[in-house]
C-alpha cells in the first residue's frame, strides 16, 4: 500500500480551463400526473449558492416514464440565474420528445445536459428550474419515479 501526502495542489497555469467540481446539488421531482397540455408547467424551481463568481456549471437532466397521447410532444426546458421567475433566466437545455402513448408500457424518459452555458456572476441565491409544456395531458416520473437535475459547480 502506499501513501501520498500533498502540501500543495496546482493545477495547470492557464485559468480559462474550468476543470475543479467544487459542488455538486441535486434537484428532484416525484411523480406527477395530469399536467395540462399548452402551457409551461414548473415542476422544480429551486435555491443553489454558488461557491465563487465567474465558475460555469455543468447541468444534467433525467425526467422517465412519460406518457402522453401517442404523436404528441413534450419540451422540458432547464433554466438558471438570480430570477425567481424561470422564464427570466438563462435557458440551459432544451430537450423536446415525442410520446409513445398513454399506457403503462408506453413510456418515454426525457434527458438533456449542458456545460458552460451559465456563468454565475455573484454568489447570491440562485435559482434552477424545470419546466415542461406538454401538447397533450402529461405524466411524469410515472410507476412512482424520481425526475432528477443535476448541477455541478465547476472552477477554473
């Protein structure tokens, strides 16, 4: 076995390469059914801090077990910024699917991810959300799943 013991940790001398994940959050949403077609329907809209200004972020969306009429569509949308109000913020991802049906094994996941899109300017509260607008009555997360964001803060 051997052992390594460090005074000092540095990394490369160029700043502009955002390489260091100094936290990482996790937003969650349970199943959730009959959300009505034609209008954004905010399923997370959630509180982060971030560590240090001027760190980017890298963003992963999960959302399974979909069902809505067969042909019709859902966009699910990832936001963030200092906005309480979704729409006002920085849009992340953009993940559009097409559904399979509305039965048990008609389901369809929704995924998307991001990096870098986001700059943070200070460390005051922020905001991450998740809005979907489906074309037909929609569930999510169906068979008692979890929808899930994930959020890394990464430094230069």
């Amino acid at each position: 076995m051997s052992t390594l013991r460090v005074d000092t940790l540095r990394g490369q001398e160029s700043s502009t390469v955002f390489k260091y994940v100094v936290q990482t959050l996790q937003f969650t949403v349970a199943e959730t059914s009959s959300i009505g077609a034609g209008s954004g329907t905010t399923l997370i809209n959630s509180t982060f801090t971030p560590r240090t200004s001027g760190n980017k972020f890298a963003v992963w969306l999960h959302l399974p077990n979909c069902t809505a009429t067969a042909g019709g569509s859902v966009v699910a949308k990832v936001n963030i910024g200092t906005s309480s109000t979704p729409n006002s913020n920085t849009e992340v991802i953009f993940a559009q699917e097409r559904m399979e049906g509305t039965g048990a094994d008609d389901v369809t996941s929704i995924h998307g991810h991001d990096f870098g899109t986001f700059t943070c300017a200070s460390t005051d509260t922020h905001y991450i959300s998740l809005v979907v607008t489906p074309d037909h009555t929609l569930t999510v997360a169906r068979h008692s799943n979890t929808g899930k964001l994930l959020l890394q803060e990464i430094a230069p």
